[in-house]
C-alpha cells in the first residue's frame, strides 16, 4: 500500500492535476471490496471473503494528513521501538542458520571484550555484558533476514496485528498487554545476575546456560549426583534383560516417532550399559528406561497378534506394573529436588501408558512439575549452537529442545480439559527442534520424513490452542465466539495442508522404501486430525445439537467422528504394521459420543439409512474396544456404548418419546449437565438463529469430507 504526506501548504489541486488518493487521518484496514459492500472485513490481505470468492484483494490508497502523522509519529515511536524488540523474537524468528551465525559473532565478541570480567565472576551467572554491545546486540538481531517457515511462525500473539492475528487479540493488546510490550523479552544479563545474587540466599539458582557443561555447581556434594546404589528389590521388578532388548528395539521401531523425545544412540548406548554392568550414570535414567518399556509392553500386550513382532518371549509384567516402577524411580531419586532431563524424558514417554491405564489425574500433576522442572533446568531458553559446542552438547541442546516443547505441546493439548495452560508462550525463546535424523543432526528439508516430524506438526497445530480458548473466554458475544471458532477452524486446515506429502495418503506412490513407524504414523495423524477438528468446536458441540444455527459444528463433527471410526477400524485391520497407540482408543472414544449424541439429539431428522449406519459403526466399534487389554479407557468406552445405546434410550431415539418411564442414570446425569450448561449460556446471551453471524461466514471453511478426502484420500 503507498501513502504520502500531504504537505499543509499544497492541499489546493487543480483541474489539470490527475485524481490523487483521499485525504485521510489514518490508514484504512479493511480491504476495499468489504468496505465498498459494507461487510465485516478480518482486515488481512487477502481477506476471507475476498479469498473464497476469488477476487482482487486490497486496501484503499490514502493520502496522511501531515499534523495527524506527525501525531502519530511522537504518540508511538518511543513504544514501537520496544514492541519491536518484544515481538521480533516470535513473529520474525531467523532461520537456525542465521541464528548460529549471528550467536558466533555475539559469542566472539563477548570474550574478546569481557575476558577480564569472566575471571572474576562465577561461571553459573551470565557474564555481565556492558550496555554498549547489549544495544549492538540487539540491533544485530534486529537486522536478520527472516523466513515464513515454522521456525518464523512460532510469534507472539502481541505482533503488530500481521495476518492470522485473532480480532480479539487485536483489542486486547490495547491494554493489558501494554505492560508486557514495553520491555524486550531478552533483559540484559546484569539483571539477571542481580536476580542470580538474592536468589544463592533461597538456594535457587539462576543457570539458564543448557546443558550446564560450564556452570559451578553450589550444591551439596550429596545432591550433585545420585549415589545411591540401584536396590535389589527394584532390579529383581525388571524384565529380564532378553526381554528388555525386545522392547526396547520394539519402541524404537514403532513408537520412538511418537514423542521424539529421545537421542536414540545414547540410549542404546545407556542401555547396553546397563545390561552388561547394572550401573547407570543416574538413577533418574531408570525411570526413563521403565516409562520406555511400559510403553512397549502397552502396545504388545493390547492385542495378541502383536507378540510375533518381539519373538516368542513371556512378558511377567504389565505396562501398569512398568508404569508404576517409573514413578517409583522418580521418587526414590528426588526427581523434584534434584533436576535432571532424565525425569522429563521419563514423563513424557509416560504418557502414552498413563492415560489408558485410569492414571490421566498423576500424568497431569507429573506434567505441571516437570514444566517447572525443565524452566528451572533452562530448557525454556536454549541458545542455538556454539562453533566451540562439543557432540555431546549439539546432542544435549537437541534433546532439550525436544523435551521442551513436547511439553509445550501436551500442556496446550489439556487446555480444553484445565481451562488454562503452564506455559505462556510469549515468555520463551528455545526454538522448535530441528527436522533431523538422530545420526548427524542436520536439518532436513519438510518433505523428508524423520522422526521429528510428526511431533513438530503436532507442535504447530498445538499452538493454535491458546488462542482458540482464550477468545473464547474474552469474547463476551455467543456469535462472536462462535465466528472466533470458526476462524480458528480455518487456520488448522491450513496447517494441515502444509503437511509433507509423504505423510498424507495416495501422495507418496513414488516412495520405494519407508520406515517402519510410517505406517502406523501416517494413520495416527489422519485420526489426529479429524479430532482436533472436533477439539475446536468442542464448545459449541452440545449446542449444535439443540440449535440449527450451528449446523456448521453438528455437520462437521459428525463427519469427523465417522471418520475416526472408519480410519480406527482401518489400523485394526491393517496388524502388524500399525501397532495400537493410546490416541488411537481415546479418539475412538470421542467419536462415539458425538455419534451417539447425534442418535440422541437428531433421530427425528435422520433418514433409517442414516441411523443404521451409525448404529453399525457405534456396534464395531465396541467389538474392538472390547477386545483391548489393560486399556481403561477402551473399557469406559464400552460402557458408554452400552448406556447410551441401551434399549430404553434406542427407543427414545427411535420412537420418538419425548419421556421415557425408566429413564437411566446416565440420560438423567446428561440432561441434568445440559440443563446447568444452558443456565449458564442464557445467563450472557440467548441462543442466536443463523442471521446473526456474519454473512458467508460458513462459507470460509470447506466441508469436512470434501477437506478430509482431499489431504488423506
């Protein structure tokens, strides 16, 4: 868009002069074709309705008054300054390469200028940098080239409104975020080491350096080291270690790309190790090694035809009795006074048993401490590498940020379930992980499939979350909050549309050769992400079942739910190559009960046809749950089948009474629930009909079928 400033002595034109631009106070932020119609503009060029329409896009030329510039110029300069430093970390992070260019040359500086500093302070504070090369500094990073790759989208909400920026964020900033906006985020180091000297007196101690190869430790000589010898009982519990080399090769061939949360040739090395010694550099590992083989053992032992895949070899334990002796390592070893990445990794991993075996409430606790543990460890503000960065440091700085955001990723992924989140994004700076193998760790174009990827997709839809909830908090207006979900529904497909090809089915026939995860990777994604399809209208779900005005939601879930059930029964058949993972059972479940909602809700509208062919997936889907072991949540599953599709309800669904003289506890506590959460939708707003949301608004998004088929086949 071009502008000038019209000069105050030259605002006269004459006839002979061509048409020059409006004389405005302010620049325009909605785009021409919505202003000229009058319609609500999401002000982002090209806009929605331009974009699905299919028509030229952009804002009106203006000319600025010069006294209204000049204004603007003095009101905003001072805070624009520091709003850039804030917000230019997230929303124009370089590329890793110019990154570890630009910290070499920071690096270089500081010990050509502060030697003579760095003798007489203690290496666990930052050295202290003079102002003049802090300012330097940051103009360096300032000056970077920047890149729209994922390593660029992860920006803070906070940004100057540039596109995909949520309206409500945008009224938002105007305020509370005023205080946040007029600091950078990176503070200078003498700050930090003011913190770092009140804070020797509580015993915590500001080391942000990760992995800490050069930080004093001022601690007891007790508690730098677990010394305490690895108790008879404890490996008496462990699986033999024939055994033990199943599983762990089991869990690297299929489930390693899961969480990715692992170095594979350390562990390996770690492993062997332990097998051939009993020693371990630190008792915390234990617990890393257990969470590992209950995982493990959890897909193996979840059906029989598994057990080919690992040999003809007895199992003694259960992943439940696995899953235990992990938290019982991480006790034993004070994993929440001494902090190693041991315990993270362990956590993480622990996630795939924890939720399946009924223990999702300790998973959940263990995640919030392990948050706070990888904060205080410094794993939220990894530096990229030093050209003087040893093997074993590049591997240590990888693996944290690995850990980091998994964590970031499964805190966001709760937040529908807590209402609130443990990590703010805005508050730190350790990039994504790399797409890379475990071998060399050098990063690999997105169409080459690692192990990483996957989670760094996860990763990038997991961040569309905060904003999803927390405009659903801030708007006040129910059709508001509705448009918001709606918005936030279009930004996922697009991330889904950047997959890599090799991820989505009937796009990879030119792939001669893949991995063994690929199969039971690229399953688990489809089914991925039709849930978080429905995760996005979860608020409005039980209202699209009571109101035609959001048909939009009702439409899209169910869709959603039978494809869930469908791609479920697909990895059930498919066997050896797709070995069950807990997500698999826990989207089934919610499938089911957005399907039977709609049997509930919707039979008066449904053709037979359609009934039937709910009931028939509803029915093979409590065929395979109910064949799965040590799985909690495939046995809640069936007895929510059972109640919901209890004869008394089937025939409220399909006779049409509207009150049933033995009603079941379930349908009481279901219409109790709906009742108090009607109360409390009435108590704002009442129930708004389909004219009062913005015209075309359905329009923005694409059929769930026709967008499903397309991306998966």
């Amino acid at each position: 868009m071009s502008t000038e400033i019209l000069p105050t002595d030259a605002r006269e034109k004459s006839p002979a002069d061509p048409p020059r631009a409006r004389l405005a106070q302010r620049r325009p932020l909605a785009c021409q074709a919505c202003t000229k119609s009058k319609v609500r503009c999401d002000k982002i060029i090209p806009c929605g309705r331009c974009h699905k329409r299919g028509i030229q896009c952009n804002r009106e030329d203006v000319v600025l008054s010069a006294l209204s510039s000049r204004r603007r110029k003095r009101r905003h300069s001072h805070s624009e300054i520091h709003l850039q430093h804030a917000a230019e970390p997230w929303s124009a992070m370089p590329s890793p390469g110019e990154h570890r260019e630009s910290r070499d040359r920071h690096y270089h500086d500081e010990r050509l200028g502060n030697s003579h500093l760095a003798e007489k302070t203690l290496n666990i504070y930052p050295q202290i940098r003079p102002q003049s090369q802090y300012v330097a500094f940051q103009q360096q990073n300032n000056n970077l080239n920047t890149e729209r790759d994922f390593h660029q989208n992860v920006r803070s909400p906070i940004a100057t409104i540039p596109a995909m920026t949520p309206r409500y964020m945008q009224n938002a900033n105007k305020g509370a975020g005023k205080a946040w906006q007029s600091r950078p985020l990176v503070q200078p180091e003498f700050e930090d080491l003011a913190t770092g000297i009140e804070g020797l007196a509580w015993g915590r101690h500001q080391c942000h350096r990760y992995p800490h190869k050069t930080c004093i430790q001022i601690e007891n000589s007790c508690e730098t080291r677990s010394v305490v010898p690895i108790s008879d009982p404890f490996l008496e519990r462990l699986p033999d270690s024939t055994v033990a080399r199943e599983l762990v090769d089991f869990h690297i061939r299929y489930l390693c790309w899961n969480h990715n949360v692992l170095h594979v040739p350390t562990f390996r090395h770690q492993c062997e190790i332990f097998w051939s010694s009993g020693t371990v550099e630190d008792g915390q590992w234990l617990a890393l090694y257990c969470a590992v083989l209950s995982s493990a053992t959890w897909s193996v032992q979840t059906c029989p035809g598994y057990m080919e895949n690992i040999g003809q070899v007895q199992f003694t334990q259960s992943a439940s009795d696995l899953f235990d002796m992990a938290t019982d390592a991480l006790n034993d070893h004070k994993f929440m006074s001494r902090h190693t990445v041991f315990s993270l990794q362990a956590v993480c991993i622990s996630g795939m048993v924890g939720n399946v075996i009924g223990k999702s409430d300790l998973l959940t606790t263990l995640v919030s401490a392990c948050i706070r543990i990888a904060q205080c460890l410094g794993l939220h503000r990894i530096l990229d590498e030093d050209k003087d960065d040893t093997w074993d440091e590049v591997v240590e700085k990888e693996v944290g940020r690995r850990v980091w955001w998994k964590l970031v990723e499964i805190d966001y992924h709760s937040m529908p379930y807590t209402g609130t989140c443990c990590i703010n994004l805005r508050q730190f700076t350790t990039r994504p992980p790399l797409n890379c193998n475990d071998e060399d760790l050098q990063e690999q174009d997105e169409s080459c499939p690692t192990t990483s990827t996957y989670s760094i997709i996860m990763a990038k839809i997991a961040l569309l979350i905060p904003d999803l909830l927390d405009g659903i908090c801030t708007l006040d207006d129910l059709a508001k909050r509705y448009e918001h979900v709606i918005d936030v529904d279009r930004r996922m497909r697009q991330v889904v549309a950047k997959i890599p090809p090799v991820f989505l089915r009937n796009r990879n026939a030119e792939v001669t050769h893949e991995t063994e995860w690929m199969t039971v990777a690229r399953r688990t994604l489809a089914i991925a992400a039709a849930d978080k399809i429905i995760m996005i209208h979860r608020s409005f779900l039980l209202k699209s079942f009571q109101s035609p005005a959001y048909l939009f939601t009702r439409t899209t879930c169910v869709s959603a739910a039978i494809t869930i059930l469908r791609e479920h029964e697909q990895i059930a058949n498919i066997g050896s190559d797709c070995p069950p993972i807990w997500v698999h059972s826990a989207f089934c479940v919610t499938a089911i009960v957005v399907m039977c909602l709609n049997l509930l809700y919707c039979h008066g509208s449904m053709t037979q046809a359609t009934k039937d062919q709910h009931q028939t997936l509803i029915s093979k889907a409590r065929n395979r749950l109910s064949k799965h072991r040590n799985d909690t949540m495939a046995r809640r599953g069936v007895l929510l089948i059972d109640a919901m599709l209890d004869e008394d309800i089937f025939q409220l669904a399909t006779q049409h009474a509207p009150h049933s003289s033995s009603r079941p506890e379930f349908l009481r506590i279901l219409n109790h629930f709906l009742q108090r959460d009607q109360e409390g939708t009435n108590k704002h707003s009442s129930m708004p009909d389909s004219s009062t949301f913005e015209p075309g608004l359905w329009n923005q998004v694409e059929d769930f079928d026709m967008w499903y088929t397309q991306m998966f086949g």
